[in-house]
C-alpha cells in the first residue's frame, strides 16, 4: 500500500524493498520518481522534509523548465502560476527586453512560482504516477553489503512522543538527489571541485504593485568596495501573488579574493532596484535566505555501480545564470532512463550511459560556462561585457540564448548557434584550472 505524504512518518513499516529508491523529494528527485514509475517501476522516494517547505531559490522558471515539467503533466498555466514572457536586462542606466524564443521542447513563456508551490505540485505528480513516498525521514546512511550499495539506512519521527525508530530500504538501484550538500553522495565518494567556481545567492519576498509583470529582470549593477563590477547581478522575479522575489547572486571566484558579505551586499542591491517596482527596500515580507550553488558540473564522479546522482546533489545548476531547477528535471528524467535501460536488461553496466549522456548533452556548454565565469572575475571584463551587451538587440538576445540553455534545441535563428559553437570550440583548447 502506498505511503501517502503527511502520514507516512507514523506507519513507515522497518524494511522497504524496491527497484529504484530515490533519496530526495525536490526537483530532481520527483522527476526521477516521476518518470520512472510512469514506466511501471517499483519506486520508493524518501524526503526529509514535509510539504510546504522553504528553499532558498529564485523561483523563477525558464521555458526549457517549463517544458520539463509540462511534459510530467505539471502546466505552469493550469496550475494559476505567473507566467513571464521574456527577461529584462539592465545595466549601466540602459534597460534591454528580450522575448523567449519559442522551440521545439519548450514553449515560449516561462514562469514565476514559490518554492513550496512548485515541490509539492512535483512531489504530487510523482505520487499520481505510481510512485511510493516517504516524507519526514531522515536518511541517515548508505546501506552497503559485501561492498555494494544495497539502499539506505533511515530514522523517522513515530507520533508526539518524540520516540524514533529505524527504516531500512533496500533498492536494486539509487537515484542521489539530496541537494548542493549530499551527505549521501559524499558517503559514496562524491566530491566537488574546489578549484570550480560556485554561486552564491540570496533572497527575500518584497511587496510591490507591478507583481505581474510580464518580464523577470536581472541588473548587472554589483560592485565591490573599490568600484569594480562583480561577477554576479540583482534580480528581481514578479510572483503574480503581490509580491516579487528579490535577490542577489554572485560568483564564488573572482580576482583578487576580497572577502565579500553576502549579507551586505544583499543590503546594497536592495538600495538599487530599479525605482519602475515601487519597493521600499525595508518592506521585506521574509528573512532573507541564502545558499551555496554548485555549478558547471563539478561534482564527480556522478554514478557508480548502481547509483546515479542527480541535480543539485551532481553540481549540475547552469554555471551561466545560477538555474538549478531546469537543470534538476533534466538529470532526473536522464537518470530515470538510464535505470529503465538498466531494469529491463538485467545489466548494471547500462549506467555508464548515464556519465556519456551528461557530457554529451552538458560537457561543452559546462566548460565555456566555467571559463567564462572564471574570466568574468577579472576587474574591468564584467563591465565591458554588459555594456556590449545592453547596447545590441543582437547581442544582449544571444546573451540570454546562451545564459539560458535555449540553444540546445535545433531551429531559431542560426547566427547565435554558430557563435555559440565557435566559442565552444575555441574553448576546448583551456583546460579548466586544477
């Protein structure tokens, strides 16, 4: 019988079996569960944490997201989201708007949408699709026998007397989604590298007339102590529900290694939203809240023997523009195929497809991320980039291309794909920094 969210913690029976346990409800996790119980898969999903939940995030969705989640069924429109129909640049006192293109798997509108509205919608649709779901479970360790990875160890929370008891899942295969931190990944030898830059964000809800907007926008207008611009940018995300999600976000490796507030220079963007909102930069309606995002692939290795890791948990948040969400469905339903391959053949060796499969469709577009990000730390580069970009339609319209993943999908103007593909090519003679 299927355990339902909200009263899973009080009945979770000792031991579970399953084909593929996933361990962590977000995103990732939910598309994992998603589409590989939609393929008739014995699934088992563990989440920590009950819905709603809190998470630090833009909340804001680009079409390739978009299209990730109309494809689970999740319609963004059906579902009375705030839906954007292109990104509004702004720097240096100019402001450029860019519509989303339309392709061939994504539409041509993103959306805006909180955190716990967007995971329990997920979370849901996992459900719908057959799979099993365990919430308020803490995994505490990977369950290994003979030296192989056979499940998880857990402890949940029996009633209110506080008194817990062990769960132990046992699972032919395992999908590790358990967020940037992973204790779970790193328990299996998971480990980011340091010498990759990662994000920095944070961000807070603030109350303002213009909440439906029809554009997100991002400001390229951070600058350290000295005047030089930082390799990062302000937003600010309408959510459709009076408010809009304002934040910051800055690159983790820039030249000279000055320590940097998060906190202060969350303080010093909310002094510069563009007065066309009408916020009062001490009217926040939350604390603000802030994250490391690791990006560009850096986590290795991101699959063993029988386990696969996804999302966040595999570094995969776009080392472009700080988006963890597209990328999470995305290594999701990868994952999920690669074990449905796995399943039906009886071979544990298909999951090798799952490391070709990541550097084929990311590899290239994660390295000229990364040493764009890199070259963006020099003083002086960031801010020549964004004045060619907010003086050129042409540019500033590639500028969101490329930041955004849209140029995966064959079809729109060619001109940009062939500027990206020359500058992905040129960028495969650096190697990253180690």
């Amino acid at each position: 019988m299927r355990q339902q969210e909200g009263t899973s913690t009080r009945a979770a029976p000792k031991t579970l079996s399953c084909d593929v346990l996933v361990v962590g409800g977000g995103p990732a996790g939910c598309a994992a569960a998603y589409w590989s119980a939609r393929e008739g898969r014995d699934v088992l999903l563990i989440e920590r944490s009950s819905h709603p939940r809190e998470r630090a995030c833009g909340d804001a969705l680009t079409p390739v997201a978009v299209g990730e989640l109309i494809a689970m069924g999740c319609d963004p429109g059906a579902a009375r989201w705030h839906l954007h129909r292109g990104l509004r640049i702004t720097a240096h006192g100019q402001s450029l708007e860019v519509l989303w293109p339309q392709g061939a798997r994504w539409p041509n509108y993103g959306a805006v949408v909180r955190r716990p509205r967007l995971d329990a919608l997920m979370f849901a649709s996992a459900q719908a699709a057959g799979a099993r779901t365990l919430t308020g479970i803490e995994v505490t360790a990977p369950l290994i026998t003979d030296g192989h990875l056979r499940g998880c160890r857990a402890i949940a929370a029996h009633g209110g007397d506080g008194r817990r008891g062990e769960l132990t899942a046992r699972a032919r295969y395992v999908v590790i989604a358990d967020g940037p931190r992973s204790g779970f990944g790193r328990a299996l030898g998971t480990v980011r590298t340091r010498t990759y830059a990662q994000g920095l964000a944070m961000r807070a809800y603030y109350p303002t007339p213009r909440h439906a907007e029809p554009w997100i926008e991002s400001v390229f207008a951070l600058t350290d102590s000295s005047g030089d611009q930082l390799p990062g940018y302000g937003w600010v995300f309408p959510v459709g529900d009076g408010t809009a999600n304002v934040g910051v976000g800055l690159l983790s490796h820039h030249y000279g290694n000055k320590a940097i507030s998060l906190e202060r220079l969350f303080e010093q963007w909310t002094q510069q939203i563009p007065d066309r909102w009408e916020i009062d930069p001490t009217g926040a309606r939350s604390e603000p809240v802030g994250g490391r995002l690791p990006m560009g692939g850096s986590v290795r290795p991101r699959s063993g023997p029988n386990w696969v890791v996804v999302g966040d948990a595999a570094g995969s948040i776009n080392p472009w523009n700080g988006d963890g969400i597209g990328p999470a469905l995305a290594t999701g339903r990868l994952a999920a195929e690669v074990i449905g391959h796995a399943l039906d053949t009886d071979d544990g060796l298909m999951l090798r497809r799952y490391e070709a499969a990541l550097a084929e469709r990311w590899e290239r577009y994660h390295h000229l991320g990364r040493l764009t990000t890199r070259a963006l730390g020099r003083p002086g580069l960031m801010r020549k980039l964004t004045q060619l970009a907010i003086r050129s339609p042409r540019m500033g319209d590639l500028a969101m291309r490329v930041s955004t993943d849209l140029l995966a999908s064959a079809g729109g103007p060619k001109t940009p794909r062939r500027i990206y593909q020359i500058a992905s090519s040129v960028a495969r003679l650096w190697r990253d920094r180690t």
